[in-house]
C-alpha cells in the first residue's frame, strides 16, 4: 500500500494540511504563538526534520509540518521572509542529529525551545 501524500498550503490567512486531498488540519496565523524547527535522532531512515507550529490555545496545540511534505519547504521559505523572524546562532538545526527545537518565529522569541514554556 502506497503511503498518502501530506500536502501543505497556506496564504496570508492560514496554513492548512491536507491528507489525500482532504483537509486535516487548519491555523490561522493570528492563533500562532511561534514557529520553529525540530530534529530528532530517527534520521535518515525515518522522518526527522520538521517545522513546529505552537497555537496560543491554553493549553497549546503543537503541529509538527514534515520538510518532506508538499509544500512545506515553501512554507519554510515564506516564514524565513516574514519581517519578525529570526534564525538563532543554532540555524534551522538541519543538520543536527539531536531531539532539540529552536523557534526562529517571533524574533522575541528567537533560539529558545518551541516547545518550552513561553
């Protein structure tokens, strides 16, 4: 059985998932805490690279976006270009190899831990 296709899209109101051309998940930007990125150790063989959403939902909603999926190397690129991101001293953390999360989105908010307390 082929594995289905997640693809990414997203505007200048929301990023939206789809699964099979059915939508799985919806943000709007304006409920979005921070952005970042995060490795695991799984890599190369499993997937192990993603971007990291963070709702300001109490508590907070995490979506991990693989690099892999349709479109979410553009999304990556779009949020790279918004005015309020930073990249911390650690990168995108592309090529780490360790469990470890770095927010480059709001700049405020620059090199510390997506998933760590705000």
């Amino acid at each position: 059985m082929k594995p289905q296709q997640v693809e990414i899209a997203f505007d200048n109101k929301a990023i939206v998932a789809f699964n099979a051309g059915v939508l799985n998940w919806e943000i709007e930007w304006s409920n979005i805490e921070r952005i970042g990125y995060r490795t695991t150790g799984n890599g190369p063989w499993q997937d192990d690279y993603f971007l990291v959403v963070r709702t300001k939902d109490k508590p907070a909603r995490f979506y991990d976006i693989s690099l892999d999926w349709k479109g979410a190397k553009e999304l990556s690129t779009f949020i790279d270009r918004l005015p309020d991101t930073k990249l911390p001293p650690e990168g995108k953390l592309a090529n780490s190899t360790k469990n470890i999360s770095v927010t480059v989105w709001p700049s405020a908010k620059s090199g510390q831990s997506v998933e760590g307390n705000s």
